[in-house]
C-alpha cells in the first residue's frame, strides 16, 4: 500500500518536471542556449571566482541590512504545493489515508527543494558574507539553516494563509508575517554576526514553528478541492509568466 502510494507521488513528480521542461524548451532552445544563456553563465562564474579575490567596491555603499532584504525576499519566495490533481476528486476523496500520504510527500519534496536552492543562494552570497560583512563560515553555515527553516516555514504558513483567510484578508495577514520574517531575520544575523548564544535560541525556536507547522499541515482535512486550485494555479505560473 505504502509502495503504491510513493508510485503514485512519483508519476505527479515526474509529470510536473516534464511538463516544466516542455514550457521552458518552447522558450529556450538550442540557438538561445548557444548564444545567451552558455555566455551569461561563463560570465557569472567568472565573475563569482573573482567576488573570492575582491569584492566590488559598490558594495561599500549597501549595508547589511539591504542585503538581508534580498536573503528576506528569497525566503519568502516559493509556497508549497500539494501535488492533486482534478481526477483526485473522484479515486481519492474517499481514501483519506492516499491523500495524506501525497501531502506528506510532497511536504518532504518542498523542503528538499528548499533545502537546494538554499545552498546554491548561500554559495552565491558566500564571498559578500564572508569577505565583506564579516561573517565566519560558521555563523555563515547557522545563518543559511536560519534562512532555510525560515523559508521553509514561509512557504508552508502561506499556504495555511489560503486556508485560513479569504479574499483580501490575506494581504494584511502576509504584509504582518513578511514583516515578522524580516525582523526574526535581522536579529538572528546580527546576533551570529556579534557570535552571541542568543541566536541559536532563535533558531531552534524557528525550527520547532516549522515542526509545529508540518503537523499542522498534515493533519488538515477536507481542503482537496482547494489544493486542486492551488497545484494548477503553480503550475501554470510559469507558463503565464512566460506568455506574460
């Protein structure tokens, strides 16, 4: 039963990475990848080995804080999605126990992925971190595990905000947790960056809030038709940003 289960989140997985690959395929192909795309990333890498030996001197006018507003509005990207689809209505709404299985699936996919993009966020904004604002790479280690629960914990929380919260209620109920996010971030930096214990008290907090979340989340019932709504509604937001 449990084998079937994980079948079943697979084949969705799968579909969605197909379904992705063909949006991005009728945008990017061989000619855009030759000519912009292979550039633009020589470019980069070559920039970024040279962030390692000296750091634009423009960065002296951002302070730490507006950099902290970028790691803000990272965490703050991306909502998780619950991967049902429309026929769901019909083989799985009397089985209860296939569509909790699909929920923590793909929970454990969405924090995974958060998992990824973090280290790739936080190997990008290393050399700054390091070089620049005066982090260790052991608070530069706590402080992306800070970043990565907070986003992790956005993500699902926003979700829950859709649940919870109809039509225009969720703009002030967002603009509170987005300001929350932005203050939890600052003090957690600051404390690392002073090497003051304070800061682990923080995270360790934030980690029990994403803990409390996952099992808020997974013990929800009767929301299938509304994560329907919100599976489509993800993915198709690439393919309307790309027609966009």
């Amino acid at each position: 039963m449990t084998a079937g289960k994980l079948k079943l989140f697979r084949h969705r997985l799968v579909s969605e990475w197909a379904y992705q690959y063909s949006v991005w395929k009728t945008v990017v192909d061989w000619t855009i990848a030759l000519y912009i795309v292979l550039p633009f990333s020589a470019l980069f890498i070559n920039a970024y080995i040279g962030w390692w030996s000296q750091i634009p001197a423009g960065l002296n006018y951002i302070p730490l804080n507006v950099f902290l507003l970028i790691v803000l509005l990272f965490a703050w990207s991306g909502t998780l999605r619950i991967f049902v689809e429309e026929a769901d209505q019909i083989f799985l709404l009397q089985r209860t126990a296939w569509i909790k299985s699909l929920i923590k699936y793909s929970i454990a996919y969405f924090i995974g992925s958060a998992l990824l993009v973090t280290l790739l966020f936080g190997l990008a904004a290393a050399p700054f971190l390091l070089r620049h604002y005066g982090f260790t790479v052991y608070s530069l280690l706590w402080l992306g595990f800070s970043a990565f629960i907070l986003k992790a914990s956005i993500g699902i929380l926003k979700q829950l905000i859709e649940f919870r919260f109809p039509g225009w209620k969720r703009v002030p109920v967002k603009m509170v947790l987005l300001a929350a996010s932005g203050f939890y971030l600052q003090i957690t930096a600051v404390c690392l960056l002073n090497q003051q214990p304070f800061s682990y008290i923080l995270i360790f907090l934030l980690l029990i809030v994403l803990i409390l979340l996952i099992c808020r989340r997974t013990s929800l019932k009767g929301t299938l038709l509304s994560d329907i709504a919100m599976g489509q509604a993800a993915k198709m937001k690439l393919t309307n940003i790309l027609l966009g």
